[in-house]
C-alpha cells in the first residue's frame, strides 16, 4: 500500500488532478504513510495532524485503498456532514475505487412517523410546535433518507425535534406500527451494506456501550476504526460508560405512559394519579436544587434537606409508576416500552441515590428548564481498551490537539492505549508572516483588577484590529461581563453567548466581518472562520477545570490513590490540549493572518507555563504592544 499512497499523493497524481489548487504537503503524505501502517499492522496509532496538514485526505486515501470496510467517526454533525457529501466521494472518485458510502446518525437526528402521528394528534402542543410540525409533515412526504436536518429553516435545537424522533427509551423497535416504514431502520440497513460508513462519536460510543441496541451491531465487521476529532473521546466515553436520569426523561415518560394508556382505554384514576405525582416531583426537585449553572457536585446539589427530601419523593413517585405500568405491559406495545423505560429510570436513580458505585462520581447539571443526575467513571481506559481488543481493527485516533509539549502519554493514559504508535505532524503553515502570539503584562488572574485589564487590553487591540476578534472565555459570569463592557467600549458590533444560538452568532460573525464574539467553550473548538472575518482571538484565562467541578475533584484523588500528581498529569495536559483549541480558530488556511492573545500571564511566569507555549503553533512572541497593534492595523487594512 506504501507505493499507492505515494502515488496518490505525488505532484502528477490522482489527488492533484481531481482537487483544483491541490498542493502536495509533505506532512500530508507522511501521515498518510503512517495511516497506511497501521492499517497493515493492526496496531493502533495516535496521530496529530496540526491545521493545515490536510489530514482528512491523509486517512481517507490509506483506508479507500485497503479495500477494507472502514467506520469513520467525527466529533460533530457538521463534520460528519462534510466527509459524506463532499470528502469521501471527491476522494473515491479521484482514485477511480468504487464501494458504498453510508452516514448514519443517532435515532434523533431521523423522522420517525410514528410520533410524529401521534404529536399531530395531540391538542395541547402550542400554535409555535403546531406550526413547525405542520412544517415537518410537509417535508416528510417527499424526503428520501428522513434526515430531520433537511428541513428547511428548522434549527437543530428546535423543540418539535423532539417530538416527532425517538430515542433508544422510547422506540417501539420492530413492534411499532411504522417499522416497515421506519427512517432509523432503512438508514441502519445502508451502513450494514456500506463499506464505508460516517458515523459521529456519540453514536460510536453508543455502540461501545451496548447502549443503544438499535445499532448494537454497528462495529462487528469493521476493519478499520478512524476516529477523528479524537480529542474528544475521554468527555464522550464518559457520559456513554456512565448513565444518567433527567427531568426531560421522565416527563416525557409520563406524557407518553398517559398517551399510550389513553389509546389502549386504560388511563385509569391510578395510574394518572400516579403520573401525575411523578411529574410533580420532578418539578418539586428541579425547584430545590442549586441552579448555579454548570456541574455540581452531588453533595452540593443535596446540601440542603428539601432537596434531599426531593430526591427521595421522586424515587417513591418513580416505584409508583413502575407498579402502575406493569400489570398494563400485555396491552399494547406502547405501553409496554413505557413500563421498560420506568424500570430501567429507577433502577438507575435508586443506584444514584444509594451511591453504592465506587467506580463511579455522581454530579448533576442544572439548566433553565432541565436538570441531569449523573453517574460517570472516574476512568473510562479500562473499559474502552476492553471494547476495543472485541474488535480486533486498526484503530487511528487523529485530532490537531492531541500532544502536550510534544508527548502524547497523558490522552493515551486516557483511553487506554498507552502502547500505539504516534505520530505528529506539524502545520505547513507560515507562522512567521502570518501570526503573532502577544503575551500582555497584566496582573494575576486572582486579583480583584484582573477582568477590568483584561477589558482594557482587549478594547485597545479591538481598536487596533477594527474588530473581527473573538474573546474566548473561561466562564458565563466572564462572558457576561465583558460583552457588556466592550459595547461600551469600542464602536463595532458585539455578539455575546446566550443571546442567540450558536448558528446564528456565528453567521452573524462571518456576515459583518467586524465584529467582537465573546463566548465561552463552544466556541473554543469546532468552529471555522477563515479569512478576514477573524484575525484576533483573545483568551482570557488558561483554561484549567474549576476546582469545584465534581469530576475534577474525583479525579485528583484518584489520581492521587495511583501515586500519580494531578496537576501535572491530569490538570495540566488537559488545561493544554484546550489551549490548543482555542488557539487554532486564528490561522486556518494559508492567506489568513492576526493575532492570538493570551491574557493569563501565568504561561510566562511560572514552570508549567512552558507546556502551554511548546503545545502552541510556532507564532513568534511578543510581550510589547506597540508592534502588536501595528501589525494588527496592517492586518486589517
């Protein structure tokens, strides 16, 4: 395969005569190569390919060629999106290989009619649910693949998502009246035949956790596993190893139960009471818990005796409910679901309430309309190495942000691979004409002055730059106080996290061209603006986990337990690879050009501050404003 990948790759090859403006990289062809390597070898590799290096195609090329059925999965829809409609085919086409191409995405992403015949007939959804539902059943009747993100002008956090897909809780499987019709399962039968088949993290891990039988089948067969954006697979293999109870869960529980029961004739005065005093717990609880944003720690969220009282009422409200339904379960398939999925909701709360899982941390999230208990492994290698050795495949784990300070040990430790092969490539990229790293004097992040600098730098270098910039944040109360005060401060447009959504901030952004986006962590990754659009990215703090963040607090002591120190082998590399992150919105393609700006002057100041630096792109330094602001105007002519 090494005398195939070279020819793809080579100046007169089929890569160059398909791509207009393709040009050769060597970092492109080398990890290529070790792609390649690995795919023959069966040994898994961790590879980083920093921006520009072109590694979609440097993945793509070695598995097309092998011939071998290859799962690729991505860290976002978006991306996912990108390598089936354009990527994999363009790439298939110009090295004349034929095969099958399938996207499968979870349960939520596709239509499922049974619900949403049943949404249309219900009478309490409000005029806005009714008139994006009418929406969607036009579009249902003439959709080839039931894709819900082919509905035009429906956002992907549109409510009626809800109610017209099913997840793995609530699919009636094949007893459901539409089975033979069904979007999931037509799309599940397309990836079986696939040999190349797009899938996104959540549904790998899904998969991995036997957790979603609908696709329980998903990797059995699969040569080649390529998992990019791999960055993100200890958060994900997290929530998917560990389990979880919302209040959205078991609302939609009570209104499917009452439904199902209604259509059978037997919402008797029981079973309703006792729907109805489930429901009325969940909001009881949602009222006592701690609404401060973020994750809590379980002993946090139950400090106080109501909301421990809370928790206790709901449990005896779910025990209920599960006695109610299960004499019904004979009735109908639909009731039968339900009565599985109160099971398995109290199952899962009893073992959270008891806390008798010492493998795990137990926390809760608390939103504006929601809340989540959860339980999490402290580590997820183990069980992910165990998954991986069941199916025996070459596995490429690929991100730009994978290495601190050039050592991959700390994400290795994290999945379990502490014996793959690496691999990193550097950015083609010329730093030196296209990028300035400024590190500001400023005062430290603990003292009482610190944000009131960090505006007064920032104003300044908005000036400078005409806007374009992105303020990346550590935390909402930051974002809320610097959006506020740079409206008052510079004369261009501010676009702040929480007052749209994301999509419509960010085509904002790219829109005006001048504007200020001050965000926090959806912004640090995922997002792409090349050109003029961006030419400063400010950071306000290195982005260490909080001290108080339950999962942090858990780690660090088992980390302790090891005999490991947490703060350089946890707390440092995973506070780095962030960095990394937020850093490569700047420079991503070859004429871009600006500054990124780091006010945290601990990268500096102290020792463990060089990790940071040597994890960056090589930008040269500067600590003096006055070039920084020239070259910023220059940019910005």
């Amino acid at each position: 395969m090494s005398a195939a990948v070279s020819r793809a790759f080579a100046a007169d090859g089929p890569l160059s005569l398909a791509f207009p403006g393709y040009t050769p990289r060597s970092q492109q062809s080398a990890m290529a190569q070790a792609v390649a390597q690995a795919i023959e070898t069966r040994e898994p590799l961790v590879v980083e390919a920093a921006t520009g290096t072109g590694k979609t195609l440097a993945y793509l090329v070695p598995a097309l060629l092998s011939g071998q059925r290859t799962l690729i999965s991505t860290g976002t829809r978006a991306l996912q999106d990108q390598l089936f409609e354009r990527d994999l085919p363009a790439t298939r086409d110009a090295l004349e290989i034929g095969g099958r191409i399938a996207r499968l995405k979870g349960r939520s992403n596709y239509l499922c009619l049974y619900r949403m015949d049943q949404a249309l007939d219900d009478g309490s959804l409000s005029p806005y649910l009714r008139r994006d539902l009418q929406r969607v059943r036009r579009w249902a009747g003439h959709t080839r693949d039931g894709d819900l993100a082919g509905v035009e002008g429906l956002q992907e956090d549109a409510p009626v998502r809800m109610q017209v897909s099913s997840t793995a809780e609530n699919c009636l499987g094949q007893r459901c009246p539409r089975y033979e019709d069904c979007w999931v399962m037509d799309a599940r039968r397309k990836a079986q035949a696939a040999d190349v088949v797009v899938v996104n993290h959540h549904l790998l891990f899904a998969d991995l956790a036997l957790k979603d039988t609908g696709f329980a089948e998903l990797l059995p067969g699969a040569d080649i596993v390529i998992v990019d954006e791999a960055h993100q697979v200890p958060e994900i293999a997290g929530q998917f190893f560990g389990y979880a109870i919302s209040a959205r869960q078991l609302r939609e529980l009570a209104g499917d139960s009452q439904r199902e029961a209604e259509d059978a004739g037997l919402a008797d005065a029981e079973l309703v009471d006792a729907l109805q005093a489930m429901s009325e717990a969940v909001d009881q609880l949602f009222r006592q818990l701690p609404h401060v944003g973020g994750r809590q720690a379980w002993e946090s969220a139950f400090a106080s005796a109501p909301a421990l009282a809370a928790l206790e009422a709901l449990g005896a409200a779910q025990t209920t409910v599960c006695t109610r339904l299960d004499p019904l379960e004979q009735a109908s398939d639909g009731l039968a679901t339900c009565s599985q999925r109160a099971i398995v909701l109290n199952a899962r709360l009893k073992t959270l309430i008891s806390g008798e899982d010492i493998e795990h941390v137990r926390w809760a999230e608390v939103s504006r309309t929601n809340f989540a208990l959860r339980s999490t492994p402290l580590v997820i290698a183990d069980r992910f190495q165990a998954s991986r050795a069941r199916e025996p495949a070459a596995w490429i784990f690929s991100s730009a942000t994978l290495a601190v300070d050039g050592r991959f040990d700390h994400f290795k430790r994290e999945i379990g691979a502490e014996t793959a092969r690496e691999a990193e490539f550097d950015s083609p990229f010329d730093f030196d004409r296209q990028a300035r790293l400024f590190l500001p004097a400023m005062p430290d992040p603990r003292a009482p002055d610190y944000r009131a600098a960090v505006i007064e730098q920032a104003a300044e270098l908005i000036d400078a730059s005409a806007g374009g910039a992105f303020l990346l944040c550590t935390s909402h109360a930051a974002v809320r106080e610097y959006g506020q005060a740079l409206r008052e401060r510079v004369d261009v447009p501010v676009l702040q996290q929480g007052e749209q959504s994301k999509h419509a901030l960010l085509h904002a952004f790219r829109t005006d061209g001048n504007a200020v986006l001050v965000g926090t962590q959806s912004f640090w990754e995922g997002v792409d603006v090349p050109g003029r659009a961006l030419r400063l990215v400010m950071i306000d703090r290195l982005p260490f986990l909080a001290p108080s963040d339950p999962l942090l607090r858990a780690r660090v002591e088992h980390l302790k337990a090891q005999g490991l120190e947490p703060f350089r082998d946890y707390q440092i590399p995973h506070a780095a690879m962030t960095l990394k992150q937020g850093a490569g919105r700047l420079i991503r393609g070859t004429e871009d050009r600006g500054v990124l700006v780091i006010f945290d002057p601990r990268i500096h100041r102290t020792g463990y501050g060089k990790a940071f630096l040597n994890s960056l792109p090589p930008f040269p330094v500067e600590t003096d404003r006055l070039p920084i602001l020239s070259f910023l105007r220059e940019v910005s002519a």
